[in-house]
C-alpha cells in the first residue's frame, strides 16, 4: 500500500537520505526537507548526497525541499532524523501545522537539560499529534546499499505502527511493530555511549573476548538502568536492545564506534569529533546518562569509566585497573524475575 500524500522526511544526514531513499523505493513520493538550499539543490541535480551518503543514487521518487512549513502543510507523515541538539528548536515554530500529524522520531539521543527521549520533545511540542519511534541495528549506509535490515516501529497507537510498517516495509527491509515506544527508544539512545568504548577497545588491539564481555555488561549496564527508569527489561532483549547494541559496538561504520577508535589512538574528544564531521550522539548522552545515574544511584561502571578518560582527566589505564578490580558480581542480576 502507498500513502496518497508525499510523506516529509526531515533531516538531510546520513539516516534521513536513507529512509528517504526506502520510501521512495516502496512508490512513496518523499520531501526530504533540509536546512541548506545549496545541498538540496546539489542532490536535485546530481541525484547524491556526497557529504553524507556518498555513492548511493539518491531516487527520483526523493524530492529535496527547504520550505519545512510547506512540507508540514503537504504530508501527514513526518519522519525526524534531525540530531538531538537540533530537533527542539527545528519544530518548535511549526506546532499548530504538527497537530494531528504522525511524528515518528528516528533521531536516537536525550536532551541535555530535561533528560527527555525525543518522542517525549515531540510530545511537549505537539500534544495533538500521533508519536513513534523508529529504532534498531540501523547503519545508514548498509540500508542505503540494501544490506538485508530489521528495525523496529514502537507506538502505544497500533494503527500507526501499521501505517510505517506498510510504508516502509520492502524487499531488504523488515520492519516489527512494539507497543513499548520508551524501552525501544531508550535502546537506541543508551547504546551509542558502549560503542565508544567498544571502538576505543578496538584500537587498542583487545580481543574477542574483551569485545564479548564489553557488549555483554553493556546489555546489563543498560537494562538495569532502563527497569530503574520503569522500561520493560525483555524489549533491551530485541533489535532495538541487544540489536542496535551489537551492531553499533561491532562496526566501523559506526560514528560512535569511529569517535571511540580515534580517541583509543590517542585523539583528544574534540580532534576525535572534529576527523568525524557527522554525528555522534554518545558523548552528549554520555554526559546525561552519567549525571542521571548518579542522581538514581544506578550502578553503571561503564558509562562512569568512560566519563572519567573523556571528562574527569583518568586515563584509559587507570579506568581499566579500576573495572577489572572491582568487586565481583553477579551475572544476571538485571532482570527482574516479576513484574513485567
Ligand atoms: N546514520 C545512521 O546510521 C543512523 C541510524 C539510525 C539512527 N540515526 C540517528 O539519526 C539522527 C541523525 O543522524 P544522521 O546519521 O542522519 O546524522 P548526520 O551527521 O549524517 O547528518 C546530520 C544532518 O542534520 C543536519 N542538521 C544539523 N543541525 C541541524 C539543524 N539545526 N537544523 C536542521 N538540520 C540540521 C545536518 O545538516 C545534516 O544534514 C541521529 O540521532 C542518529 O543517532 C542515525
Ligand atoms: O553511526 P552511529 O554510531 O550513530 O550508529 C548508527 C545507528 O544508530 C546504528 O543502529
């Protein structure tokens, strides 16, 4: 089935040209909304987005616009891949044309201030619209190259999961529906700050088994902290948990993995963001996710090792000693066995 109405795609990254391609491929017509009217023109010319998805033809069904009011105005099916630091700002002017709309968020980050996911910004934007979140082993360029993908949709309104799976659905990419929006998007935005650690493990030369451990006490560290939060543990179990973990922690396509690696070279933070020129959404959540913890009280030795080498002044030597000394634990203790 295709939507009669174009759908708006906002964000000219990476993510947004490749979602925007998706839909296009499955007969959508797609206004990819952008800020820069000289990088819309330049893919209406040329048919690619050589900043951020270089070598992938962008499709004829993918119209690039700068007019967002005018994209509200026309589509009733808006997917954000804006970054974090941006999306409040971007809608916040637009919120009588956003009533009624479906606003799904594919953005995965936490504001800095409220500690609010981004469905919950598009909430406080938009009380009136219909709110998803699309989240899961997602690298941009493999979808955009076809790679056989799955995600997830999640929304408490089941008519809207099926609207966004029959649009984005297709020959390479599967798309599951869940009910749990805040576990689901939580996922997302918790498991860019382990990839860090994951890349910077990586160029220091550690092995398979180092790389197992991390991931494996990344899940725990993160699901714990989602049950203190009131997330469903069994949802860190699925593509957007365990998934999108994997995947960002393996793969050096990865932006966060990439930023991880440089800073495991020997990179300051800000030499390893500036070579990145894309973004990477674990350092800020990394700053939230460490404050919040402190402030629940939720033990998470990773994100507070990694917050010491990048804010505290410790080195990585220092940080390992530290974790590898700790005191032991029990394996699963993150799960608990009632309730859910
Ligand atoms: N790239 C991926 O593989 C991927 C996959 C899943 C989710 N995501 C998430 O999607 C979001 C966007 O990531 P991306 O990969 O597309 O980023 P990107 O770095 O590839 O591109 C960011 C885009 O946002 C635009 N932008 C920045 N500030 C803006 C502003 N104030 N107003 C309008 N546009 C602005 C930039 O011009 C650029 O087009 C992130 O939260 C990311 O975690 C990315
Ligand atoms: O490139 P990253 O690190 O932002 O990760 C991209 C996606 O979130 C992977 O699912």
């Amino acid at each position: 089935m295709t939507e009669q109405q174009p759908i708006a795609v906002l964000g000219g990254g990476s993510f947004g040209t490749a979602i925007a391609n998706l839909l296009a491929e499955n007969g959508q017509h797609v206004q990819l909304w952008m800020r820069d009217s000289e990088q819309a023109e330049a893919i209406r010319v040329n048919r690619e987005n050589p900043r951020y998805l270089k070598g992938v033809k962008i499709h004829p069904g993918v119209e690039p616009v700068t007019d967002l009011a005018a994209s509200l105005a026309a589509c009733e099916m808006v997917f954000v891949a804006l970054p974090s630091n941006a999306l409040r700002n971007v809608l916040q002017p637009f919120v009588e044309q956003l009533a009624g709309k479906l606003l799904v968020s594919l953005t995965k980050g936490i504001e800095a201030q409220s500690f609010k996911l981004m469905s919950q910004i598009l909430e406080d934007i938009a009380p009136q619209a219909r709110i998803g979140v699309l989240s899961g082993p997602n690298l941009a360029k493999e979808i955009a190259e076809h790679a056989l993908t799955a995600t997830v949709i999640a929304s408490e309104d089941d008519a809207l999961c099926q609207r966004v799976q029959a649009a984005l659905h297709g020959r390479t990419f599967r798309v599951y529906a869940s009910s749990d929006r805040f576990g689901v998007e939580l996922g997302g935005a918790l498991k860019n700050v382990y990839a860090i650690i994951a890349g910077m493990a990586a160029a220091l030369g550690m092995g398979e088994n180092t790389k197992s451990m991390l991931i494996t006490r990344a899940l725990a560290e993160m699901t714990r902290f989602a049950v203190k939060l009131g997330a469903n543990p069994m949802t860190f179990l699925g593509l957007a948990g365990v998934g999108d973990l994997i995947v960002t922690c393996s793969s050096p396509k990865s932006r966060n993995y990439q930023v991880g690696f440089a800073l495991g070279e020997g990179l300051s933070l800000e030499e390893a963001v500036t070579r990145l020129g894309e973004v990477a959404e674990g350092v800020n959540t990394l700053k939230v996710l460490k404050a919040k913890a402190e402030e629940l009280q939720i033990y998470m030795p990773l994100v507070a090792g990694l917050h010491a080498i990048l804010f505290e002044g410790r080195t990585l030597t220092q940080v390992i000693e530290l974790l590898m000394r700790a005191e032991p634990k029990t394996d699963v203790d993150f799960i608990p066995t009632s309730g859910f």
